[in-house]
C-alpha cells in the first residue's frame, strides 16, 4: 500500500484515534501513573507524547500549506523535555489535551488540498516527505501506542491492513540498518511474506503477521514464532 495514499491513511488514522480514545478513556486517573510496556514510560508518558505529536504533525500540516518552515519539534532535547512536562499533568488536563490536540490536527489535516498535500516537509529525524505522509506517521503513533498502554489492546487487535503496512515499513526501515539479519518473514495467516536485510540465505521466520509485526518492532518477543534455527533479533525501529 502506498502510505501516501491519504484516502486510505485517513481512514486508518481517524478509526486509530477512536481505538486509542476508548483505551485511555477506560483507564481509571490514578492507572495512568502505572508503566506502559515503554521501558521508563508511565501510561501518562506514552498519552503526552501522542498529545505532543498530534501538535508536532500540525505544525508540518501548517508548513505546507502557508509554505512557511515550522519543524515537528525544535530539538530532541525539547521534545523529550515537552513529555515529561505533558506526563506531570493531572489525569483531565492529559485527557483533554488527547482529544484536543487530535481534533486540531484533523482539522489541519482537511485544509489541505490535493497541492498543498504534496508540499515537501520533513519528518523529525530531517527525512523529506510530502504532507502526503503524515497521515501515516499518525496512524503509527495511534495504533502502537494504544498497545504500548498495556491497557489491554495487543498488536493481534491492529487491522490486518494496517499490520501489513507496518510491516512493509518496519521492514524497509531496518533492513537499512547496520547489522539487520537476513530473514525471510513468512505470515502463515496471509499469502506473502517480507525480506529483512541482506538476500544472502536468509533464514525463514514464521507466524502470524501480527505476531511477526511485534517481534520486528520489540512489542513483542519470538515466543510465537518458528524458525529452522534461533529467531535472530533486529535492530531496534524508530
């Protein structure tokens, strides 16, 4: 799937943002203070940084369409330093600045047209993109970090599509990496497969795509997974 196809991410980002809503939503106040699944992240983290982000991706929606330079966050110092502010709210100031914040970038994201979503911005590591893809870098955020509240969601509760694009990306993206192992992801509950790293005899690796798609982006380990020797590990994604 072509992840600057925002009819496709659009749809996929705004049903991400419901998921994530219902599972912070269900949580009591005082959970929010307990880990996430993110090593050194309370829930209140992981729900600040998705606030944070919403705000992030505005400003790249902004920049392309008045044209005017307005980066996702000024330094990894500032934003790393923005978390930690947004996680030492009370639970309703969080909350609010969840759903506030989405609806910002939704409405950001409509005043776009069909010019001024291929305006080149670029993502927080300076990768250009255009607008195109922020969509996608949302429905990442929204559907991975609804599982990283370790509030009940799992990766296996993901869109099978979304899955799939995950896949194809995450793959592409480590296999770039220095020391990424040459495996063969076979999905034993689809007809296809992806390459990581080098073509040169990879070993093969099976399970479910959800399953596959968790052990590649270190949500989750090998224990489901089979292998004619070890599960070798990736590089860590993002």
């Amino acid at each position: 799937m072509n992840r600057q196809d925002t009819s496709v991410t659009l749809p996929w980002m705004g049903a991400g943002t419901e998921f994530l809503l219902r599972a912070v939503g269900a949580l009591p106040d005082d959970a929010l203070a307990d880990p996430s699944r993110l090593a050194g992240w309370t829930r209140a983290h992981v729900v600040g940084h998705l606030a944070r982000n919403a705000d992030a991706l505005t400003r790249l929606a902004t920049w392309a369409r008045t044209g005017v330079e307005t980066p996702m966050y000024g330094s990894r110092e500032e934003r790393a330093a923005e978390i930690e502010q947004s996680a030492r709210a009370s639970a309703d100031v969080l909350r609010r600045e969840l759903i506030e914040s989405a609806g910002t970038l939704d409405a950001a994201l409509a005043a776009l047209d069909e010019r001024t979503w291929q305006a080149p911005v670029r993502s927080a590591v300076g990768r250009p993109i255009p607008a195109a893809e922020i969509p996608w870098m949302r429905v990442r955020e929204v559907w991975l970090h609804a599982v990283d509240l370790d509030a009940g969601a799992d990766v296996p509760d993901l869109p099978p599509d979304v899955v799939d694009t995950l896949l194809d990306d995450a793959s592409g993206t480590l296999s770039s990496k220095d020391g990424c192992p040459a495996a063969l992801l076979v999905a034993t509950d689809r007809d296809r497969s992806w390459s990581l790293g080098p073509d040169d005899d990879p070993v093969v690796v099976r399970g479910t795509a959800a399953d596959l798609l968790g052990w590649l982006i270190g949500r989750t380990g090998p224990e489901r997974l089979t292998s004619p020797g070890t599960v070798p590990t990736p590089p860590v994604w993002l």
